[in-house]
C-alpha cells in the first residue's frame, strides 16, 4: 500500500481573505489572516486530516490531506485571535494530549 500525503498550504485565499502560514507543528497552525495587504487577525487551527482511498491498479494508495476548517469548525478546531502577541499566547497554550486530543492552558 502506498500513502501519500498533502499538508496545509504556506499561502492561500478564501472568503475574501489571504492567509500566510507563520508557524506550525504536527498538530497545530497559526495564520496571519489579512484583506487588501493589512492584517485583520490570526487564526489559530487543530491540523485536521482527511482520509480518503484512491484506487491504483493491483493496488491501492490512501491519501491525506490536511485541512484547512471550514467557517463552523471555528470555536472547536480554530480560533480567530486579534493581535499578534494574543495570538501567539493561545497557539502557544495548546498542548498535544497523548489521547490525541488537544487542550489548551491559560
């Protein structure tokens, strides 16, 4: 079986907004969020993975993709912080669980 794995994007555009990957770990992300060059906040995200099977001739490959969250993941597995210091203070706090959950200390 092969696997192949596709990560979050250093740069992206959605809703309207520019995202710029600042920093990361297995399990966790932080974005600058900017509109019109100006930054507008950060974004503060649990890497979610997507699992799915892709067919290959006498084979079969299973490939992942990390997501970026959708607008109702927001308070659960993303958070939006103003200020960059603040940001940095919560994606800083999260912890890896050893069950694979995340927790967060303040």
């Amino acid at each position: 079986m092969m696997t192949h794995f596709e990560k979050l994007p250093l740069t992206l555009r959605r809703n309207g907004y520019d995202y710029t990957l600042l920093e990361r770990t297995e399990y966790k992300a932080i974005y600058l969020q900017e509109l019109d060059g100006k930054e507008v906040a950060y974004e503060i995200l649990r890497i979610q993975k997507n699992k799915s099977t892709l067919p290959r001739v006498g084979d079969e490959s299973v490939f992942y993709k990390e997501i970026f969250p959708k607008n109702e993941d927001f308070g659960l597995n993303a958070w939006t912080v103003k200020g960059k210091e603040k940001a940095f203070k919560l994606y800083h706090s999260i912890m890896s669980a050893s069950n694979g959950q995340l927790e967060i200390k303040f």
